[in-house]
C-alpha cells in the first residue's frame, strides 16, 4: 500500500483515538508533531510545509503553543529555513528553499517537549539559465527615456526564475547625455529598467551578465530626431574677400541630431555690411539642410548668422575668416599742381575697407590726360608691403587726371589734379590780321604764357608795347596789364612791308613776346612820275610812273589807267599809249618818251578816271 494512504489511515485512526479518549478522558494531550511536505522540490525554489502539534491518536492539539525549530539535511548555500515560530490553533505552515540536490529532509522540533518529525524531500536541479533576452521598443525619441525588459531563460526560451546574475548596459550610442541603468540583479529571471538615447539613427541596447557566464542579448531601434531648437552653419572654405564659397545650414535638436522634418525659413545676415556682400534669399531646408553660397568682402573673422523666420530663437552663426585680398588701389595725390613741378603721389593696395594689403608686391602703370612733351610719370614699378610713393610732373594747364593700374589691367583708379600754369617766362603776342592795311587798325592778343605754353592766369606785369614801324603816325596801345593772363589790343601801323610789333613786361624784360606782319600798302593817294630833267630832240628817255598811298608807300595794288600828254604838239612826238598797271608792276611801270620841240617842255600823266592822280614833269629839251 503506498505511504499516502498508510499516513492517512493512521490520521484517521488517530483521531478516532483521541475522541474515543477525549470523551473517557478529557482534553487530549500533544504526543508527537506533524510535518507534511511535498516529496519533490527543485533546487533553489521555494515550497511550503505545514507543521501540526497532535495527541497520541494524531489528531491536532489546538491548544498546543509550544515553540518549533527547524533544521535540515541541506546545509548548501542558498538554504531557507523558516525562523523559531508558535503554531497557530495548533497547526502552522511555512516556506522552505533547499539548494542541494539530491534526498534531504526536513525536521521540526520542540525541545521544550522533546517532539520532533521529519519529511524526506527530493531536491532536483533548478533550469539553468542559457541566455539573456532583451525587449524594448522599435522606435524612441532622442532624449525621452524608454523601457526595455530582461530576462534570463533556459534553451527553450523559459524564464529561469533562479538567476541571480547581475546585468550590465552597454548602447552604441555614446554621446554623453545618454542614460542607461546601473549594474543590476533580475528579480524572478527578469527586470525592467529605463534607457535614454540621444543619437538619432540606428542604435542598440545590450544587456551583459557581468560575470560573462551567459551570451549578452541586444535591442535594436531607431532614435529620431526632437523638433529642432537651433541651426548649424558649417563651411569648409578660407574664402577670399569678394569671392563667393559654399556653406551648409543644418536643423539640428538640442543634442545634435538633424531634424529632417524641419519646415521653417531661413533668414541670413552678416557681420560684414561692406557694399559687394551678397547672401542667399530667405530659404528653406531640404530634409533638414541646404547648401548656399554666399561672398563676404570685409577681410577678418567675419559672422554668417541663420535665423528662423517665424521662430527666431532658432539660430545659428559661423565665423568665417575672410582672407584679405587687393580690391583697389587707393591714389594719393594733391588736388592741385604747378606745372612743370613734381609732386608726390602714394599708391596703395587697399583691401575692401581700405586697408594696405601688406603682402601684394604687384606691378603699377601710371598713365595721364597730360600727354604733353614735358610730362614725367614713374615707370612701371612693384609696390613693396602693398604701396609706394612715386614722384609725377605734369605740365598742361588744367583739369588733368592720373591713372594708376595693375599690370594686368584688372585694378584701376583715376585721381583729378588741378594743374595751374607756372609763372609766365614769355609773351604771346598774335592777330587774325597778318597782312593788314597801312593805316588801318589791327587787333591783337597778348597772352602770358609759361614755358609750358600755359596762360598764366595768375599774371600781373605792366606790359609796354614797341614796333619795327616807327613812322610817325604809327599808334600803338598804352602800356597795360592783362587780365587773367591775356589781353586783346588794337594798333595802327603804315610803312608796308615786313614790320613786328613786340609786347614787354615793364619789369622783367626778358618776359616778351612780338607777331610778325606784313603791311599792305593803302589805296593810292598819288601818282608820281619821274624823268630826265635833260634830253635830246628827237631821242627817247625814260620816264616811270609811281603811285603811292597817304603814308608813301607805293600802291602795289593800284590797277588804274594812266593816260600821257605833253606840252610838246609835233606830231613826231612820241608818248606812251593809255596803260592800265597790273600786279606784275607793283604800283610803278616804266615807259618811254620822245619829244622834238627846243626849249622846256612838259610831260603830264593823270588817271584816266581820278583826275586826282596827276603829275607833271618839266624836260629841257636840247638839240641833237
């Protein structure tokens, strides 16, 4: 018969037995203990006993209030045993884990009462934990924790309540806000705890037994980005000032992570307010970024800043370190200039805000509106630290400009200088009227000029005028002064010919100056004709006909007629026919006569028109 049944047959007649007693005798007495236990438990799990005071027949004793203690076989590591206790009405139960493996027993006793009872229990091995698993979700947010689960199973993927290994957190996420949990032991095979990720991508959680005695297990999920809170400007360029560069604009949350459903519009500024800097328009962000370009001219660390247009509190700046380059030559110069008197001129290589870039060695050229013979302008030249200063002499009186460019022709700048005339070194003296009438007025000019050929506006000598013509009824201008440096006259010459008239300044007699003319006889006033005050009778003898003007010059330009007479009536005279004088005579023409009768004579010649024009000549003539 199993044992079971044998111990319940014997309960039965126990209790029989001690009511049987009960009644004959009275209250029962506690004889032994009862302990009943499971026959099997595994290793390191718990299970409860119940432990019962009873009579000799083995019914329970409820008033029994005795102190039990319990011992066991088992004295491995991880024992539980419950502590020194009272049974309640007689009867109590309580829990036990046992940890070695294999038949152990369990006993009970009271001391005091000299009782005790023991069970047999057979202690098998626990499942043994196999691996780790780890559960989490597929997806988080960077900087919102999250829960992942652990658990310690066996090869069938149960649970192994009985581990008691400790668990270490590792994540391929590595940034320094990242929070993972502490060292920890599971609690029944498993344990939930809380991670912080803040990389956004693919990442993975891994759960490790510290002692390496079971294969680590890893979750895998994808961090995304929070709503951005600020902009990253980023470039790789060293841009050179006026020359444009890339540069990228991220959307990025408060760990760095780009926001690539970012749907806001950029607005950019810069440090740099200089003319030439150009940035893009406002912009939006394609997935969270975007390239632009941008030109910077302002040469030093310069900013470029992006702002939301709606959130402003969504920014970004980047320095940029703009290189200084050449982008003008700046051309010191005196606004005015004496000609024919050098001055200095500085040229420096000037960056956009007009500082010397002391590293540009580059060549100048110098040209200039003066294209005059006596103009000096430097030669082509290097600057040296980015400038240089040059010596300039122009001479055309004026409003004159100086060029100075690059070599390559890709720099230039133009400065106007004032030129003003040196003072006068002579006197021009000049008419319209180079072959004026004797007798007539002519005007003229005067100007003070310098060696330069430049009127000295500036001139202020007494001028006295003189003239090869010294007839006395010459009239010349009053001695004078100029104004601004010229002066417009009026004389009146009358001996025909080459004659000059030369202007002088009263003072310095080596500041003079003459025009030269030539004087055309008047219209003739007199007709002049000359013979032999002798001849022959019956011989020929040359007479000349003259005609001159009021001034006695001969009238070149006289084209009359003349006609001769005589006092002499023979008919053998012979006198010249009417003669009207070409150019070819030049106002005087010779002619031939013959008289006949003895004693004075006359020859008379007259104008054919103007009776005015006449002359008579008185001739002795002889005999042959």
């Amino acid at each position: 018969m199993p044992a079971t049944r044998i111990r319940r047959s014997i309960k039965i007649q126990q209790v029989t037995a001690n009511l049987f007693s009960a009644f004959l005798n009275g209250a029962p007495e506690v004889q032994g203990l009862a302990l009943s236990a499971p026959g099997a438990t595994t290793a390191g799990t718990a299970f409860t006993v119940t432990v019962t005071a009873v009579d000799g027949q083995g019914a329970p004793v409820a008033s029994y209030d005795g102190t039990i203690h319990f011992t066991s076989s088992d004295t491995s590591p991880g024992v539980v045993l419950p502590p020194d206790s009272t049974l309640s009405g007689g009867t109590g139960t309580f829990t036990i884990t046992l940890a070695g493996t294999g038949s152990q027993t369990v006993t009970v006793s009271d001391a005091a009462r000299s009782l005790s009872a023991t069970a047999t229990v057979v202690v098998s091995s626990a499942p043994r934990a196999e691996q780790l698993r780890i559960s989490g979700p597929a997806t988080a947010t960077a900087g919102d924790a999250f829960s992942v689960t652990v658990s310690a199973v066996d090869g069938q993927g149960n649970p192994v309540p009985s581990y008691s290994g400790t668990i270490h957190f590792t994540s391929s996420d590595t940034a320094a806000a990242v929070r993972l949990p502490p060292d920890a032991a599971l609690s029944g095979g498993q344990g939930t705890f809380n991670v912080t990720l803040t990389t956004a991508g693919a990442q993975t959680v891994t759960a490790s037994d510290v002692a390496s005695s079971l294969p680590s297990a890893t979750a895998s999920l994808t961090v995304g980005a929070r709503a951005a809170d600020h902009l990253a400007l980023t470039t790789s360029a060293s841009p050179a000032s006026g020359s444009s560069f890339p540069f990228t604009v991220t959307s990025l949350d408060g760990f760095g992570n780009t926001d690539t459903a970012y749907a806001g519009k950029v607005r950019f500024t810069s440090s740099d307010t200089l003319p030439g800097v150009v940035l893009p328009p406002d912009s939006t962000l394609a997935s969270g970024q975007g390239t632009f370009t941008a030109t910077l001219v302002a040469p030093g660390s310069q900013t470029i800043t992006g702002t939301d247009v709606g959130t402003p509190g969504i920014s970004g700046t980047m320095s940029v370190a703009v290189a200084q380059t050449v982008r003008s030559l700046k051309v010191t110069a005196p606004a005015t200039a004496t000609a024919g008197a050098a001055f200095s001129v500085t040229v420096v290589a000037a960056d956009a805000r007009g500082d010397p870039v002391t590293g540009y060695g580059g060549t100048v050229h110098f040209a200039s509106s003066d294209t005059s013979a006596g103009v000096s302008l430097p030669p082509d030249s290097p600057l040296t630290n980015g400038q240089r200063t040059f010596t300039v002499r122009l001479t055309r009186a004026g409003p004159q400009t100086l060029t100075v460019s690059s070599a390559d022709g890709a720099l230039t700048t133009t400065t106007n200088v004032a030129v003003s005339a040196a003072p006068a070194t002579r006197l021009i003296v000049s008419t319209a009227t180079p072959t004026p009438t004797a007798g007539t007025s002519l005007s003229f000019s005067v100007i003070a000029q310098d060696q330069f050929a430049n009127t000295d506006l500036a001139y202020a000598g007494r001028v006295h005028f003189s003239s090869t013509d010294t007839s006395a009824t010459v009239v010349l201008p009053a001695d004078s002064t100029l104004v601004n440096g010229q002066g417009t006259f009026t004389a009146t010459l009358t001996k025909a010919g080459p004659q000059t008239i030369t202007a002088t300044d009263k003072v310095v007699a080596a500041v003079t100056g003459n025009v030269a003319v030539t004087v055309q006889p008047a219209a003739a006033a007199k007709l002049t004709l000359g013979a032999p005050n002798s001849a022959r009778a019956g011989q020929s003898f040359p007479v000349t006909v003259t005609l001159t003007d009021q001034f006695g010059n001969v009238a070149s330009g006289y084209r009359g007629a003349v006609h001769f007479t005589s006092s002499d009536l023979l008919p053998t005279v012979v006198l010249p026919a009417d003669y009207r004088f070409t150019a070819a005579d030049a106002g005087a023409h010779s002619f031939s006569v013959t008289l006949w009768t003895i004693g004075g004579q006359t020859i008379t010649v007259r104008d054919t028109v103007n009776a005015a024009l006449s002359d008579s000549h008185s001739v002795s003539v002889g005999l042959l």
